[in-house]
C-alpha cells in the first residue's frame, strides 16, 4: 500500500489510525495538547518518539513560532532537546517554516503493515508471552544492548500500556536471544521494540519470534499487523520485507539549530 496512489483524504486517515495505535501501544508519560499539535515527553526514557511533538493536521498552522516556544520550555523543562515528529499528518506549511529556520531532519523511519490473513503462520511455534515483566525487560535490555539504567522507565512505560501486550522473548537456558513486544489493539496488532542478541543474529531467531507473536495476536482476533523500523536498518527491513510488510508511510524527526 503506497499513500502517494491514495486521494490525500484517505491518506491521512491512513496515517492517522497507525498514529493513534502508536500512541497506545507505546505510551508517554505526560501528554500535552497545542491545538492538534500532540505534545509527548517521558522523563525516565529518553526515545525520540517518547519525547516529541507530534503535529497531526496539516491545517493547523496558526501562531508556529509561538507554539514552537510553549514546546520549547516544557521540553527544557524535561531537560529534553526540542525535537518534532514529523509524518504525513505534519504538512507542508510547518515544514516550510522549520526549513526557513534552518531545522535540521534524521532518522527517517518506515511504518509498514502486513495483513494477516496474507501472513504465513500455521508453522510458527506457539509461544505463550511472559507474564514477569521484569524478567522481560532484563532480556530486551541484554539484546538490545540498551544501558540498564533504562531499566526503570522502560518498566514504566509497558506497565502504562493499555491495550493487551504480549511481551516474548526467545531464550536458551539464561540467555536471551530475541525479544518484542506485541501490542493487540481491536484489529491491529503492534510489534515494538524488536531486538535480537548481537551474538545470536541471522539464525532465523527474529524470524521465528515475530511469526509466533503474529500467530498470538491472530489468534486473539487481530486482522493487521504493522511496525516501525529505521529506514537505515537494512537488515531488518530485508527481514521485514520478506515476511510480506509493506511500506505505508514515513515519517522523520526534526531539531532547531544548535541542538542535534
């Protein structure tokens, strides 16, 4: 599915649903509106997505410079660097104006979806998720080489999860190989969070754990699944392709001068 084919309306619809369960599967810890302007900051988790303002009407471009200072102070406030989340829903004018200002843009990212009924499942290992939270995370921490102190916030932010999640990990005796958390939302189901042990890669153990958190979700009625991925992570969208996701949309973060 490619928005650029869709009639603009759909598109943002399309853009809009993902954006919503995005922001359920993965919760912020405080929430702040400016107009349609969705203000996230995390205080114990440093993660972009958890610490941005999430524009989500093209339309609403009155008074930017003064909105972008409001943004400003609550995130100096957190003693977090101002950064915008920039996806289809952000529209031009606001882009144009961050260009006029000199804003810098990274880590473009995919969001792509894969049906389920298309998803080849009945070979998948049926695993039921943990239920020892604190057992998951020390495993996510350990493949995803994230430092332990983000221990207490990533804690935080699961136990804030509304919908079911489905936390799984791939484990050899102690020793953790892959981990995910799949988040089951009405008809979708959400993969977050998605790592595999450095020592323990392409040996199919990613593969064999997204298939049976998929084969979870399917089970529990979810229809759709969908993800976000670095667009510089090849290989992960080479795993991602080849299970049958497709690209929906993109989006890419930006910061003002001086604060890359």
């Amino acid at each position: 599915m490619v928005l650029g084919s869709r009639h603009p309306a759909s598109m943002l619809a399309i853009v809009r649903r993902y954006e919503a369960a995005g922001f359920r599967a993965w919760p912020a810890a405080a929430v702040h509106y400016d107009g349609t302007w969705v203000v996230r900051l995390t205080a114990g988790h440093p993660a972009k997505r958890l610490n941005s303002v999430n524009p989500l009407d093209p339309g609403d471009t009155q008074h930017i410079a003064d909105r972008i200072g409001r943004a400003s102070r609550r995130f100096d406030a957190y003693g977090r660097p101002l950064t915008f989340r920039m996806s289809p829903l952000s529209g031009p004018d606001l882009a144009s104006h961050l260009d006029r200002e000199g804003w810098s843009r990274f880590d473009e990212s995919l969001v792509m979806r894969l049906p389920l009924a298309d998803a080849q499942l009945d070979a998948a290992m049926d695993q039921i998720p943990l239920k020892d939270i604190s057992r998951f995370i020390g495993a996510s921490l350990k493949v995803s080489g994230s430092d332990v102190s983000l221990r207490p916030g990533l804690s935080e932010i699961i136990g804030a999860i509304q919908p079911e999640a489905g936390l799984f990990a791939l484990e050899d005796g102690a020793d953790a190989l892959a981990t995910l958390i799949c988040v089951h939302d009405g008809d979708l189901a959400g993969l977050f969070e998605v790592a595999t042990d450095k020592s323990a890669r392409n040996k199919g153990h990613g593969r064999n754990l997204i298939l049976s958190a998929l084969k979870w979700a399917r089970l529990r009625g979810a229809r759709e699944a969908w993800l976000q991925v670095e667009a510089g992570n090849v290989p992960a969208l080479a795993l991602y392709h080849s299970l049958g996701f497709d690209e929906v949309y993109r989006y890419h973060y930006r910061r003002p001068p001086g604060h890359e």
